[in-house]
C-alpha cells in the first residue's frame, strides 16, 4: 500500500499544508517525505482549505519554479523551518 492510499494524520495534513504554502518547499521535498506527489498535494490542499484558500493558492503557485527543484536557479538554497529537527 502507498502512502497516499494511507490515510494521513492531522498532524501530517497540517506538515503538507505548511510545506506547500512555503516558496522554497519543492513539491519533490512532499514527495520525499510524505510520498505524495504534486497532483496528490494539490488533491490535499483542496480538500483541506477553505475554496477562496485554495484558489489563492493555486494563483500563488502557478508558474512559481521554486516550487520545482529541476526547475529551480542554483541561488536558491534550501530552507529548513526552524521547528523542524536540524539534521
């Protein structure tokens, strides 16, 4: 079984929800993480959000390449919350 046939934790929405609003999150750290893919995070975003957050969202994440790690420019260096544990 995946881990998107799985259901997720409160806790895990909530990490998902708070990586895909982050710029410097790229859906492959989701993936990574959580083994969901950008289609599946967009698929958890919808229907964990309110619609006009969602929309917002999605607007907000149209064309962003740092959402993207192929995508992104080699000065983008990688962002770790400060609550998360510092490997």
């Amino acid at each position: 079984m995946t881990r998107a046939q799985v259901a997720l934790t409160e806790s895990d929405v909530s990490r998902i929800v708070e990586m895909a609003w982050e710029d410097r999150t790229a859906f492959e750290t989701i993936e990574t993480q959580f083994g969901l893919n950008e289609s599946a995070v967009v698929d958890v975003m919808r229907r964990h959000m309110k619609p006009s957050s969602f929309r917002m969202w999605r607007k907000r994440m149209a064309g962003r390449t740092t959402k993207h790690l192929a995508l992104r420019s080699s000065e983008v260096q990688r962002h770790r919350a400060s609550h998360t544990r510092q490997a």
